[in-house]
C-alpha cells in the first residue's frame, strides 16, 4: 500500500492539471491563457477575459460581439428570485445573500445536460450575466428600495455601477472597475476554486457549483482579507501612527492584513497594478488620506518583513480603490464573486472535459473494537 504524507491543508499537492493560469511567486508574474496580467489590464476588458479564460482562446471580434450581446441580454433576474431576495434580512451579509441567489437559479433552470456544448454556454452567460443583478439588487433592497432594471445602453461594468448606485457612473471609474474585475477573474488553485471543481466533479449543475465557490470564498482568510484592509487603516488612522502600529502587532506576533501570500514571495503583480489604479481615481475624484497610510504601512512592512518574503497582496490597494468609488466595505468580497465566477466557470469546463470525482482519502487516527455501551451505564 501507498503511504502518503499527509499535507494540512493540502499545501504543494497538485488537485489537478490545469491550463487556465500560472502564478511564478518568485519573480511576481501572473498569466491568464499564458498572457501576463499586466497587458491584460491595459488592453483587455472583463468579458474579453472571461472568454479567454473559458473557451481558452482571445475570441475574434464577432466571437467577442456575441459574446457581449448574450450577457446583455441575460442580465435580469426573474420575478421570483427577486421577491425571494425581498425574504432575506436586510442585516445578513451580502456574501449570504449572493451564495443562496446563485443556488436558487438551479432551480429553475434544472435541466442538466453537462454533455452539450449550448449548455455549457447558456449557463456561462446566465452566471456572469445574472451575478452582478443579484449583488446590486440585494444592496438597493436592504435599504428598502426596489432594485433596478439593468441599462441595456451600458458596458458590463458600468452597468453593474449604475445598478449599484443608480445613477450611471462616470467612465473613468467604469474602466478601473472593469479592470479590478480582470485582475480578480483567476487565481490558480485556490480554496474556491478547489471547492467549486470538487462539486463539479459530481457532475451536479453549475449554480450548485457557483453556489459552492461563493461560500467558499466568503471566509476571512479567503476573500474576506480586503475588507480588514481597510479596517486596519482606519485604526492607525494616521501616517505618524503607522510604525508604532507596525511594530506593536509584530511584537504581538499578529499578522498586517493585505501583506503576504503563500505563493508570491515578491510584491503581488495584482498590488502594482491597483496601487496605479487607485492612483488615477485619487487624481481625477480626490485625494485619499488613507492612501498615505497606506503606503507608509508598505514601507514600514518591507523594512521589517521584506527579508521574509513579505508584500502587499491584492487586497492591500483593491480596498481603496472600491472605497474611492462609494462602494460600501461588505460589498468587496461580493465584488471579488462577480469577477471570479468567470475563473470558477472556466475550472468547472476544464474538469468535465476529464473528471473524476475527487474521493481523497484520509488518516484515521480514532479508536477500533469499541463496544456498544447501554445508554444507563453511560
Ligand atoms: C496570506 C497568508 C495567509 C499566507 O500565509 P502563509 O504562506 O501560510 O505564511 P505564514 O502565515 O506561515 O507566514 C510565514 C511567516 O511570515 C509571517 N507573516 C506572514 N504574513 C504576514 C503578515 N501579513 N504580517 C506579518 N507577518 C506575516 C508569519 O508570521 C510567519 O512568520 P514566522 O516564520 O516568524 O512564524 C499570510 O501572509 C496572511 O495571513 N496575510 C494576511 C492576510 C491577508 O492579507 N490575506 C489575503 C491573502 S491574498
């Protein structure tokens, strides 16, 4: 018999073979489709992306125009899953609201046909398409207003902002979202993504799958460290405050959320780029005092854990930049959804094309040969 190490965590055990990213934490690149993230960003948009990432391939630009023109059609949500969502507390997270949203879908599109490429296609549209409704119709109804329709005149992003907000969004600030979308789309072998291939691996239906990854997702050590970002910075509160901060947690050996990261041992790609971002909208919508702290908090950190490996990570400037555009904090992980579902999408494609239910095993480490006490000699 085979006697495996076991690994907490799984750490540094392939689950799968995969095509869709790389990540080199050494030298600080991510690739989608083996394009860098960087030009991505700059000359890509999300549904572009999203189609390179599920179908493998930059699609031609009639691939692209239908593409855009099945979501924009997709985008309501039906009469009955908005009227359930009018049940859900108005004090529930938005992570909630969102994971029983995208289970409720399967309900009425149940037809499983895993096999047919039309398929796999209408449920791609439907979930990137439907997601984005969801999270800005829970946000309009837990203040007691109606959610509204979405603008069929408006891009992907800018449609989600007018539908947050309503009121359509200034085109700037529609492009940096869009390009926050692209830099959370994917991520390697993630916990998400792991729980979203292991329920597809069932061959149970996409929404169960979505459903899944959402909840995954919702936990603090997973998308939820964006919203600590900003916590943290209103905490110091100010820039003298940083280092006493800085050193006071480190002595109280506590973590300095936004920085780290199991697989980047550089300052993540993602980072750099949202630090720019966030940069743009300061300029152009002013100033933020918390960017300040920011920074000193990324100085203060390379000075004391640079030698460790230790940089910002995506959710150190993501925070900022969402902040900037009025987005309430409980929205960022929904936010990181609506981006990565296009990422989940393409893992749960990728597994079909050759499954295997994942059945790991374990270490038994409990007792054998107990007998059967009689509850009255308990
Ligand atoms: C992301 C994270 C979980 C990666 O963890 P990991 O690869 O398991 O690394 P570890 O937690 O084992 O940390 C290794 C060492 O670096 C230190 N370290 C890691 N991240 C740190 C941080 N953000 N602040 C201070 N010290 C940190 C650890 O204390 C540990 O030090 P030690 O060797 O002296 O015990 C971790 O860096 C973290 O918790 N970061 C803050 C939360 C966060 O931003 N999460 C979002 C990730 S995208």
């Amino acid at each position: 018999m085979m006697v495996c190490e076991y690994k907490p965590g799984l750490e540094g055990i392939p689950a799968a073979q995969s095509s869709i990213s790389y990540v080199d934490g050494q030298k600080g690149i991510l690739e989608y489709r083996g394009i860098r993230i960087e030009e991505l960003a700059e000359k890509s948009t999300f549904l572009e992306t999203a189609y390179l990432l599920i179908w493998g391939e930059l699609p031609s630009k009639q691939e692209l125009q239908a593409f855009e023109h099945e979501v924009l059609h997709h985008r309501r949500i039906k009469y009955r899953i908005r009227d359930m969502m009018k049940c859900f507390p108005e004090s529930g997270h938005p992570m909630d609201a969102l994971q029983a949203s995208a289970a409720a879908l399967g309900l009425f599109y149940s037809l499983r046909d895993l096999h047919n490429p039309a398929y796999i296609r209408d449920s791609v549209v439907r979930l990137i398409a439907t997601i984005p409704t969801m999270v800005a119709a829970f946000q309009l109804m837990r203040k007691g207003n109606d959610p509204v329709r979405p603008r069929d005149d408006l891009d992907y992003s800018a449609n989600f902002l007018y539908m947050l907000n309503e009121q359509e969004p200034d085109p700037l600030a529609a492009r940096i979202f869009d390009i926050c979308l692209i830099l959370q789309v994917e991520h390697t072998m993630n916990a998400s993504t792991f729980s979203a291939r292991v329920t597809a691996s069932t061959l149970t239906d996409p929404y169960a799958v979505v459903a899944s990854a959402v909840g995954t997702l919702g936990g603090p050590l997973h998308g939820g460290a964006n919203e600590e970002v900003i916590q943290m910075l209103e905490e110091i509160g100010s820039v003298e405050n940083v280092r006493p901060y800085v050193e006071d947690r480190l002595q109280r050996k506590a973590k300095i959320m936004g920085c780290g990261h199991r697989v980047y041992k550089v300052k993540d790609p993602r980072a750099t780029i949202l630090q720019s971002l966030a940069e743009q909208l300061f300029e152009k919508f002013g100033h933020d005092k918390f960017y300040d702290i920011a920074l000193e908090v990324e100085r203060v950190v390379e000075e004391k854990l640079g030698s460790k490996g230790i940089f910002p990570n995506v959710d150190f400037y993501s925070g900022l930049v969402y902040r900037k555009m009025g987005i309430p904090t409980d929205l960022f992980t929904p936010i990181f959804a609506i981006a990565r579902v296009a990422g989940w999408l393409a893992h749960w494609k990728e597994q079909l094309a050759e499954n295997r239910i994942f059945r790991p095993t374990q270490i038994y480490n409990g007792a054998h040969e107990v007998r059967y006490l009689p509850i009255d000699q308990r």
